[in-house]
C-alpha cells in the first residue's frame, strides 16, 4: 500500500495560482473589448507565426498539438496530477509570450490578431481537456469563448480544432465575470488517503 497525503492547503494554491491566476486571468485579460471590440475569435496568420513570433509561439503551438494524447495518457493511467503540470505548463508558456509581445499596446492588426488567436487555443484546448477534473469551470470557459457543448470534444483539442470546427470569426459568448474566485486559506489540516499500489511507481 502507497499512502498519499493530500494537503487542503497545497489543493487550494493549486486552484489559486493556477485555474484562478493563470488561466482564468488568460481569459480575462485577452477577451477584453479593448484588445477585441468585435468579440469574435480572432484570425490566424501563418506567416506571422513563422516571422514575428518564430520559436516562442511555435512552441506554443506544437505544445498544444501534443497537449491532448499527452494529458489523456497521463489521466488513463491515473497521474491526474501529472496531466494537469502538461496543461499548466502550456499556460505559462502562452502567458510568457504576452509579456514579452504585450498585445494590450499593440494597435489592431495581424500580429495582435495571432497573439489573441494562440491564446484563445490555449484556454480552449486546456479547458476541453480540464472538463471531466473540474466541468463547472471549464463548462464556464468554453461558454465564453461561444463555443457549444457539441464542439467541446477531445477531437476538437488540437491547434485550430481541425475540421471538426471553424472558429475564424466565432461570436465569443457572454461575458459573466471570473469564471472562479480565489478560495481563501483557513484552517485545513492535511487528509490521508490510503491508495493500493500502482503498476508503474509514482514520480
């Protein structure tokens, strides 16, 4: 027998610093009217992925186009928690290349359109795959960039939704506030699970 100790506090900066801080800020930030006044999903151009934004957003890309068989494998075999450090890492990652190309002083344009772009497949693809640990936010998420529950699938977890989907010029949904509130630390003492031991040890 493996024992596991789930610590409440650890399980609460965990949705803090990142379902709270880092994707639902994400989403926040790059669906403001001032970055798009259109509120629809925005255009995708190829060549200002391979010149203006070269090896950061290809990245990116390339994370997201792995990022399905990567969690799914890791969910399958019951390392949640090793599924959720591949979600989370993409999210940084798309967060980092805001800060360094900062869209928000950016004026309307392809290069701000691709930025926007990249992001939003971030919080789609990571929120697809999120659904079946934490549906309330994700079913949240989803519903804000307009997207049904009918192109919310695994199938559709790729860059650019594949020909499942056509989200050039989607009307995003409405815009209900945070999709979740920071949970506040009180006293929470640590819980001990007893689990049976798994085929492959833990790391």
């Amino acid at each position: 027998m493996i024992q596991v100790y789930i610590t409440i506090p650890k399980a609460i900066d965990l949705v803090n610093s990142e379902l709270v801080n880092a994707l639902g800020n994400l989403l926040s930030r790059c669906t403001v009217h001032k970055l798009n006044p259109n509120q629809v999903y925005p255009t995708f151009y190829d060549e200002i992925l391979k010149s203006s934004l070269k090896e950061d957003g290809q990245r990116i890309v390339d994370g997201l186009n792995s990022l399905a068989e990567n969690v799914t494998k890791c969910f399958d075999e019951l390392y949640f928690y090793r599924g959720l450090e591949f979600i989370f890492e993409q999210i940084r990652n798309t967060n980092a290349l805001l800060e360094i190309h900062r869209p928000w002083n950016m004026t309307e344009g392809p290069e701000l359109s691709t930025i926007l772009f990249i992001s939003y497949e971030t919080i789609r693809i990571s929120n697809i795959l999120l659904q079946p640990l934490v549906p309330e936010y994700s079913n949240k998420a989803l519903s804000r960039l307009g997207l049904s529950d009918k192109e919310r699938s695994l199938n559709t977890a790729k860059f650019g939704g594949g020909k499942w989907l056509n989200l050039d010029g989607k009307k995003l949904g409405e815009n209900y506030g945070n999709v979740m509130t920071r949970i506040a630390v009180k006293d929470a003492n640590p819980v001990t699970k007893k689990k049976k031991s798994l085929k492959k040890s833990m790391q």
